[in-house]
C-alpha cells in the first residue's frame, strides 16, 4: 500500500501567531478526524520550523516539512538553509523543485538533482515537485515528455533503495493558485504516465512511490481527483491556510 499523503504549502504566508493558531487547529482536527495512517505534512516557512514540531509530537501522523533546502552542506551562502540545518531541527520532508522556485529562481533539473542528494543524505523526505506550464499544456503533445523528463534529469541517478524514499508531486504550473483544476482525467493520465515512466527505470518500486496532485486542490474537487487509481494524495497551497479546508481535504483519501 502506497503512502498517503496531504502535504499543506504555506509558501510565504502565516505570522508566528497565525501559524501556531493553524497548527494547534490542524493538531486537534487531525486528531478525532484524519485516519491514522494518512500522512499529514506541514510545509511551513523556516521560522516556523523550531517551534512547530513541539505542537503535532503527540501527533503521530503529523510531519514537519520545509520548502526548499541548498545544495550544499553548509558554507558561506547568506540567507540559505541547508539539509543538515533542517535535519537538526526535525525536520522531515522538504519541497524540492516547485514551480515558483523553478521560475523565480532560476532552479534547473541539474540543480534539483543536487539538492535531491542534499536531502537524501540527510534523511529528509523529498517532495519533488514537477509539471508543465499552460503552453505546453495548449500545445496538445509533448507536455507528459516534458514532466517525465523532470523526473529523469533530476532523480534517475538515485539507485533504488534511494529513489524509494522520495515523494513525487504533479502540480500543472497552469492550476497552481489560479482555481483551475486539473480534470480527474487529466491528473491520472499524467500521474499513470508518471509511474510507468518510473517503472522503466525502476521496475516494480514504481508503484511503491507516492504520487501527489497539486494545484488548486479544494475540500470540493479532492474526493475525486483522490479517487483516480494513481493519485496518492495532494500538495496543498492556498487551502492548506484553513484548518477547516486543509483537514476536509485530508479527509478525501482513499
Ligand atoms: P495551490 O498551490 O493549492 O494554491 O494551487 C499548490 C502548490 O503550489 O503547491
């Protein structure tokens, strides 16, 4: 059975006091509502991650998460944050190659691909995040190429025993934030087209990996794109803002 997960993005939102007001919320909703072997990651902001911990430790399917970490180890590299650094803090999962960081800064799959080895040596969780942009969507071919790529370029290096640990996330650039969804079509074409590119490679592991959604996921539109066969739970960005919203998601998985 694959892992489940609901993964909330905070992306650069929530105060010290929003935050702890969100967690405590998420913390006691998850308690009498959330199944106990659905996987619950908050991807908070790095200040966050000191105290957040403390509040979900009775929790035990509650996980801390990061959204992005260096390529390096440590170093001179003035605002940056490194695997090691989040390890130290209990840190479990951290994103890796979101779009935002893809487009902002400039994050190529070669760098990706350095930062994926980052995480994995110090036991974090890669998120990795992958996806097609609208035009590419509008071309009507070659998108599913363009995402299998991703995933060659920045993580067919690993060997299996390190690809096993790493959590894939599909966000269509064209649905993150915007309110459109991707069909339920559409999500298991992409996340079917995804596994067998994997299996390829990998063989039977692929259908050992967790495939998220991303991309406007709501408490409407999570029970059925959770229901396609290939759709192992989804990274949540603006719902994942509402205690409410981000539990009633979580409570969509199979
Ligand atoms: P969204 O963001 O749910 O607000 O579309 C998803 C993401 O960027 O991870």
């Amino acid at each position: 059975m694959r892992k489940q997960i609901v993964a909330g993005n905070w992306k650069m939102n929530m105060t010290k006091e929003e935050g702890q007001a969100l967690i405590s919320e998420v913390v006691n909703m998850a308690k009498d509502e959330v199944k106990a072997n659905t996987i619950l990651v908050l991807c908070t902001p790095a200040p966050h991650l000191g105290y957040a911990k403390r509040m979900f430790q009775s929790q035990a399917n509650v996980f801390l998460g990061a959204q992005d970490c260096h390529e390096k180890a440590s170093g001179a590299y003035t605002g940056e944050i490194s695997a090691p650094i989040l390890k130290s803090f209990e840190v479990d999962y951290v994103i890796l190659g979101h779009s935002e960081r893809r487009e902002y800064f400039k994050e190529s799959d070669e760098l990706l691909k350095a930062k994926t080895d980052q995480a994995l040596a110090n036991n974090l969780i890669p998120i990795f995040c992958c996806g097609e942009s609208l035009s590419q969507r509008q071309a009507g071919s070659g998108f599913i190429e363009f995402v299998c790529g991703q995933i060659t370029n920045s993580l067919f290096h690993l060997s299996a025993e390190q690809f096993a640990k790493v959590v894939i996330a599909y966000e269509p650039i064209w649905a993150i934030g915007t309110g459109l969804t991707a069909s339920s079509e559409q999500a298991q074409e992409m996340h079917a087209a995804l596994r067998k590119h994997i299996a390829s490679k990998y063989g039977e592991l692929a259908n050992e990996i967790s495939i998220l959604y991303g991309g406007s996921a709501k408490p409407s539109n999570a029970p059925e794109l959770f229901a396609c066969p290939d759709v192992d739970g989804g990274l949540i960005g603006g719902a994942s803002l509402k205690s409410r919203d981000f539990i009633d998601i979580a409570k969509a998985l199979k």
